[in-house]
C-alpha cells in the first residue's frame, strides 16, 4: 500500500494507478442523514485498491489518502504527475437538494454542457476555500464564479480522449455488474483533474441525498459492488491499453524512435496542410490497430506526446467537410494544422492559407 508522502520506486514496466479518495479531514464533502461523502468514498478507495493489489501483478496502486485525513485539490494532482501516473481515479458520492435524483456518473475534465454538470463541479471544486491563500495556488479561480470555468473551455487535454474511454469503462460496470443506474458521461471543469498529465476521471458512485442510495452507499455490500465495478473498469481500461501498444519492439521505444512529418505531397506553395486529429497518447500506438478501424492514419510526435491524425489534406474547407464523420467514431476529433513540418496554431495557418 502506497500513500502519498511524495514520490515512490516503482516495479520496472509497472503500470501505476492513483486512487484518490475524495474530501477527509476538516472536508466532510456531502452530508447525507448519517452518513458523510469523505467516509463512504475512502471506504470504497481501499477496497478498489485492494481489489488491484491481490489481482493486477503489474499495476501498483498510490493513495491521495488512507486515512481520515484533508489533502488540498492541487497536491492530489501534484501526486500523480510526481510518480508518472498511468490512471488517476477520484472517487467521489454525489447530493442534490432534491431527494428524488440517484445513479452513478463518471466525469472527464472538460467544459460543462449542462448547468447540472456545472452545478456538481462548483460543489466539488468549493473545497478550495478552505484552503489557504486558494486564490494564489489556483491562479485566482473562484470556484462558485460561472465565468471562471471560461477558463476550461481554453485549455485543450489532450488525454481527453482516453479519460472518457476510461469513464465509459467505468459506467459500463456499474450499470452491468453493479446494477445500478447509469446516469452517463459526462464532462465539466474539476480541479482535482485539472494539472494531471495523464487520464483522469472522477466518479460519482451515488447519491448520499437520496434516502435508499445513501443505505446502499454505507452498507459494506453495496461499497464492495461499487468497488469491484471500479476495479473491473481499471483492469479493462489497462488491457485495451496493452493491446494498443503490444506491437512495438524495443528499437521502437520514446528514446530511440525518430518520428518525422513528411510534407511531400502537399501542393500548396507555403506547405500548409491540416489534418484531424483524434487521440494524444504519451506512448506510441500501433496505426494498425483496430482502435482506427479503417482510418489511414499518421503519427506526429509533438514534445513527449504521440498525436495520431486522419484525413490529411491542403484544404482546409476538405477538411472541414470531413470533421463531422470522424467525429462519428471520435467524438472528440479536432483539426490542427502544420507548416512545413511545423505544427503550427489553426488560426495562424488560415491566415497564412488566404
């Protein structure tokens, strides 16, 4: 059992996983009529942590916390970017002034679409203002201000992709296994995911508010159900992971691999060319996998991110025009643009295309 005192030595090739229990300490998180959000969600984190430890030889698990204890949103972050994450899971209980609504869902970081997806991200992210000097550390965000979540709509994760995988994952197994009510994916502005550099999701499990789901959250069956639906969605997520990536050898990891973007056939005269892309990973993937079905598809290493794009071409209208079908098997596909070789911003390329 690992906690979260800093950095830790890991297993050679080990895939780590942070679970992170949320709230604890002077954070109650959401009160129900006798139980509290910090309680039933650190119960659950260490029986999915336990679930993998006994299970998964090659997967450790880190802890944002194993005890009753207040660990402030950005050190959460901060653990999981230090011990190289391959997962982060935070772990969450839902409430409602309304005692009626119930069901699980899983959220990837991203701009809200509905005021209730931005409702249970305020309620979350309010944890902050008892944090001190909050405004400093959070780059003066207000967490109960609807204009500062502006800020999400700028900024562009690139493992949004593989984090609303990872959730579907999630949802699947508490509808199938768990047998509870599946309330979607979904996306909206959390700070706990905000700095991670890896996938990241936050799951709420239930409704405490609700009179029935809260028995259900505090008995020591229904937190096992939770759990092991968790854990079945991390071991899956993981192995689909593995087989994306099992093809490469040796002679073709990060260090030795050279990946170039070859300009040839572009006919414009300036080099321009967009292209769509629709997943970031920090490991290559094989372009032959059936995750790109039939898609022609090209490998960018940009930094230490491996982009994957279809449907090169110098036009940008072309292009355009072939957004709205990608986006039919990636949802979150978007265009990006290069100049000779160079990948350059969307709006400097069309600037320079007129």
């Amino acid at each position: 059992m690992s906690f979260y005192d800093g950095k830790k030595p890991h297993k050679k090739n080990a895939r780590i996983v942070v679970i992170d229990a949320g709230h604890g300490g002077k954070d109650s998180g959401a009160m129900g009529r006798i139980g509290k959000e910090k309680d039933i969600v650190l119960a659950i984190s260490l029986k999915v942590g336990k679930y993998i430890e006994e299970n998964l030889d090659n997967v450790e698990v880190i802890y944002t916390r194993t005890t009753d204890t207040f660990v402030e949103l950005h050190k959460r972050a901060e653990i999981a970017n230090s011990n190289k994450a391959d997962l982060f899971v935070s772990i969450h209980v839902n409430s409602n002034r309304n005692i009626k609504p119930y069901g699980t869902e899983t959220y990837a970081m991203g701009l809200h679409k509905t005021k209730g997806n931005l409702d249970v991200a305020k309620k979350e992210n309010s944890v902050i203002m008892i944090e001190e000097d909050y405004s400093k550390k959070y780059e003066g965000f207000d967490p109960n201000s609807t204009e500062s979540y502006i800020i999400f709509s700028l900024m562009q994760n690139v493992y949004l992709e593989q984090s609303l995988d990872f959730a579907s994952h999630v949802q699947d197994q508490f509808e199938n296994k768990a047998k509870r009510y599946n309330r979607g994916v979904k996306q909206a502005g959390f700070l706990v995911l905000w700095k991670t550099t890896m996938p990241s999701v936050l799951i709420e499990a239930g409704f405490i508010s609700n009179p029935n789901e809260e028995k259900f959250l505090m008995s020591e069956n229904g937190q096992d159900y939770l759990a092991s639906a968790i854990y079945r969605a991390i071991k899956d997520y993981l192995l689909k992971q593995e087989s994306l990536t099992q093809n490469f050898t040796e002679s073709d990891s990060i260090k030795k691999r050279e990946v170039s973007i070859n300009t040839n056939d572009n006919k414009n005269e300036s080099n321009i060319i967009f292209c769509i892309q629709v997943i970031s990973s920090s490991k290559p993937i094989d372009k032959s996998s059936e995750y790109f079905g039939d898609y022609e598809v090209k490998e960018y290493l940009i930094g230490n991110s491996y982009k994957y794009t279809v449907k090169e071409n110098s036009s940008y209208e072309i292009i355009q025009s072939n957004l709205a079908e990608v986006r039919e098997k990636f949802p979150d596909a978007f265009i990006i643009s290069f100049e000779n070789g160079k990948k350059i911003s969307l709006k400097k390329a069309l600037k320079k295309n007129n």
